[in-house]
C-alpha cells in the first residue's frame, strides 16, 4: 500500500543514487561510456527506497538510521550486480566468453572490478549521510502523515 514513508524514502535514495552516479562517473577511466547508467540506478534507487526503507518506516529514530543505512547497502549491492549483468551481457554479446559458466563468473569479477572503484572516501561518506538522511525523512513522513 502506498504511503508518504515510501514516497519521500523512495525520492530520497533516487536522488541519492543520482548523486552517487554523477560522483562514480569522474571516478572511472576517460571515454567510458555510460549509456543509461544514471538512470538505472536512479530506478534502482526509487525501488530501494520504496521496498527497503518506505516499508520499515515508522519505528523510531534508531531504526530510521539502520533502514536508512540498510537502504543504501541494498542500493550499491543492487547497483552493483545490475551493472555487472548489464556489462556481462554486453561482453557476451561480442563473444567474449566460451561457456555460460564462464559468463556468470565473469559477474562476480566485474562485482568485484567496481566495487574496488567504489572505495573512495568521499564517495562511501555521501553514501552513509545519504543514506541515514534517508532513513530519516522518511520517519518522518511515516510520523507526521499516517
């Protein structure tokens, strides 16, 4: 069932994960192209907010931390294996791979190969106060419109 807690969690962490991609895309290498990434992971974002952290909303200040922390984890997690698919596919796609076990554990390695990227200070505390902020307004939502 809809609620405000959802909504405002779900805007959150898109707007979140909005922020967070613009931040990844200097990170990566010139010339990388991007296609729909932001996008992606703005959907994945608004799903996250919805499902992970709208849905917990509602049970105090210490939760509102952890489901916003919570949310975010299952926003990069998420982001993450879609991107890694998306790439593996790609690669696929050009014959890249001898079997589709070999696809499927080139996933992991590309798992792995980003998140490596995404161990960057400035990057993981924007996640972390992003995420918390999150987890809060969305408690507060859930508070002030029941």
């Amino acid at each position: 069932m809809p609620t405000a807690a959802k909504l405002v969690a779900a805007l959150c962490l898109a707007l979140l994960a909005l922020v967070a991609s613009e931040m990844i895309k200097g990170l990566m290498p010139d010339g990388t192209a991007f296609g729909s990434f932001t996008l992606v992971n703005m959907v994945i974002g608004v799903l996250m907010g919805w499902f992970v952290i709208g849905a917990r909303s509602g049970r105090g200040l210490s939760a509102a931390i952890s489901n916003g922390f919570t949310g975010t984890v299952a926003l990069v997690f998420w982001g993450l294996f879609v991107q890694a698919v998306n790439e593996m596919v790609r690669l696929a796609l050009g014959r890249r791979y001898d079997s589709p076990l070999e696809a499927i554990g080139a996933v992991f390695e590309l798992i792995a190969e980003y998140g490596e990227i995404l161990l960057h200070g400035p990057l993981i505390a924007l996640l972390i106060i992003g995420g918390i902020l999150a987890g809060l307004a969305a408690e507060m939502a859930a508070k002030r419109w029941r």
